[in-house]
C-alpha cells in the first residue's frame, strides 16, 4: 500500500503545536493513519504502568479496551521486538514474529478480532523513557514493508522535536511545584511511572533522615513492611482504584522517641499527555516534629477527652508505642487499653494511627 508522503508531511506539521496543546494528538494520529494507510494508530510507553489513557486514534478504542480486558498488557508479545527497535529507532513486526506465529498465537488472534494486523513501531525517546507511535495495519492488508519503515524513521525524527519539548514542559512544571513546595514548606518526593523517584525537595531531604531514604531511585522506609505500603500506594496512583478512601490514608513513618513523618501520596493532574510526563505523582511529607505542641487541656476539651486520655493521646502522637506511653505514664498496659479504647469511641477514630493524624493537626 501506498504512502502519500505529502499528507503526511502535513499531519506532521503540525506535531509541533500538539507539543503545547495535546488536544491536537488524536487529529494528528487520524491524518496519519489517512496518509500511511493505516487501520489505526496509537502513542504508549513502551515499559512500565502509567495512570492516563492511551492516546489512539478512534478506529482502535474496542482493540485497547479489549487488550486491557484481557490482561494482555502483561502479556505482551511485542516486548521481543524491543532490542531491535533500541537498535534501529523502528520495527517491523515481521522481523520479531513469523508467519505461523503470526497465524496461531493467542495474542494475534485477540486482536484479529478487531481486524488487526502487523504493526510497524517508531521509538521516540523521551528522556530515560521510551514511547511507542505505532500505526497497526489491517488484518486484510500487507504488512508495512522495508522502504516504509525508512520514511518512518524520518518521520521519527520530527516527533522526537515534538516528545522532547513535551517533557521539558513537564519538568519545568514539576520545577515550579518543587519552588511552591518549598514555600508553604512542605516536603516534596516526585516519581514516574515507574515508581521512580525523579525530584526530591530540600524540605524533604531535611526532614527524611534515616527513617525515609532514596536507594537506586526508590523510597524506601526504615521498615520493609512500610516501604512495601509505599511502594503499593505509588502504584495505586497508576490505576482506576487510586481515588478509593484506603488509598488517600496518610503512610505513618515512625521514628525513635519523636513524632512520626506523615507521608501523603499523590497523582499529579494536567493537561499534557501522562505518556510524556516527567512525573505521575508526588509524596507529601509532613514532619509531625515541627507541629507547635498541643498542650493535654486543649486536647481533653476540644476531644471531649479526660486529661488522662489527652496525656495519652499526646504521648501516642510523640511516637511512643502503646506500651512505651504506658510506661512513661506509670500506668499499666491494660489501663493504657482502656484510656485507648475510650478515646477510639470518643473521637470515632478506629485506628491508632487515625488518632495520631487527628492529635497532629490541632495546634495551641
């Protein structure tokens, strides 16, 4: 099938100005798919989860929703094609996939359902990341073919322009929320969809110490049972599920005789393509130490706790185990479980961290 280069030279033009306004990428990928003969085309990354829809043109939407119902974005067949297209900027499917796969493997077979053929895919790095455009052929027609592939590979050339200032744009943001941050002095962890860590705030690199690091770009806490928690809530920013209440809780970070690190993570929004972003989400680190304190009074009378409650409460909030704050208190562990359990009922709390948060936030 023919190429018509002046289409698609045009559809490129105006790549540049998608780089500022995204809204412009489904037209683009549609005049490519009239100029290439494509049945379709669509832009992902090529690793790793990522939390925004895949940019596509419509022809392809009940092949993608398909591809995810099925789970076959764990099980993707293309991963083989990856080194060539390190390699050469471009692949065609035929040079990783041969004729009787192509015929009797269960992934092509999902998506002949959709009458989709071979693919050709163009690689477009962006910064450490690399994104797929691939133009998907039609199940009746010849695959793309050798001196295609060459006019895909200038054509990748003019999307790179287009993919690099995408993500400047979205670094420069990132920059901007890191100064705003610092400002209102909260600590600011930025990470990728890789989970990642991309940007880290000096207000949170002050008030991390040994109880929350950055090792090989991961956070991680002085727990591995925590660390795991942090690890899973990053990743549930990259799903459908990230709005649900368990998933918006505040990660409690404990430290020795002093007041815990309130961990807060989140999706970042905006209006550029989440398949170019620098970031996908940020961790919000409050440091619980730098809270005026609370004196017990306040606390018995804006609680409606008694002052032994209150003292034990405050006790919990300074970082002390349930135990310790008996200890410190000179009552006995059972009495501290009464106190505990009294305060649960009193301030509708049902977990001790949850009275941690809510003793936090009341200043004298």
């Amino acid at each position: 099938m023919h190429i018509n280069l002046e289409k698609l030279d045009r559809a490129l033009d105006r790549s540049l100005e998608a780089a500022i306004d995204p809204s412009l990428w489904s037209e683009i990928l549609q005049r490519v798919a009239d100029a290439t003969g494509a049945f379709g085309v669509n832009i992902v990354p090529v690793k790793g989860s990522f939390p925004g829809g895949i940019i596509s043109t419509d022809s392809l939407k009940p092949a993608l929703e398909g591809y995810f119902d099925g789970g076959w974005d764990k099980r993707e067949w293309r991963v083989r094609g990856f080194p060539l297209l390190l390699a050469r900027g471009t692949v065609l499917e035929q040079h990783y996939t041969s004729r009787e796969q192509f015929r009797t493997e269960e992934y092509y077979r999902a998506q002949s359902k959709y009458g989709l053929g071979r693919t050709c895919i163009v690689g477009l790095n962006s910064g450490d990341d690399l994104i797929g455009f691939v133009l998907h052929r039609k199940l009746s027609d010849d695959p793309f073919e050798t001196e295609h592939e060459d006019i895909f590979r200038m054509m990748r050339d003019r999307l790179m322009v287009s993919a690099t200032i995408m993500k400047n744009l979205l670094t420069s943001k990132v920059e901007g929320m890191i100064e705003a941050f610092e400002t209102a002095q909260i600590g600011a962890v930025f990470f990728n969809r890789h989970c990642k860590v991309t940007a880290i705030s000096a207000e949170a690199s002050r008030c991390m110490g040994h109880h929350l690091t950055v090792f090989q770009n991961e956070l991680r806490a002085n727990k591995s049972e925590v660390t795991a928690q942090v690890r899973k809530r990053m990743h549930s920013v990259l799903g459908p599920d990230w709005l649900e209440p368990r998933n918006n809780d505040p990660i409690l970070i404990e430290r020795e005789q002093q007041r815990p690190l309130l961990l807060r993570i989140q999706r970042l929004g905006g209006n550029l393509p989440d398949v170019f972003a620098h970031s996908v989400g940020v961790c919000l680190i409050e440091d619980l130490n730098s809270r005026a304190k609370t004196n017990a009074s306040v606390i018995s009378e804006v609680l409606g706790l008694t002052q032994a409650e209150a003292a034990l409460a405050m006790k919990l909030t300074e970082g002390f185990s349930l135990r310790e704050a008996a200890t410190t208190r000179s009552i006995s562990y059972e009495t501290a479980r009464t106190h505990l359990r009294a305060i649960f009922d009193k301030t509708g709390v049902r977990r001790q961290s949850e009275l941690i948060i809510l003793v936090s936030r009341l200043k004298s």
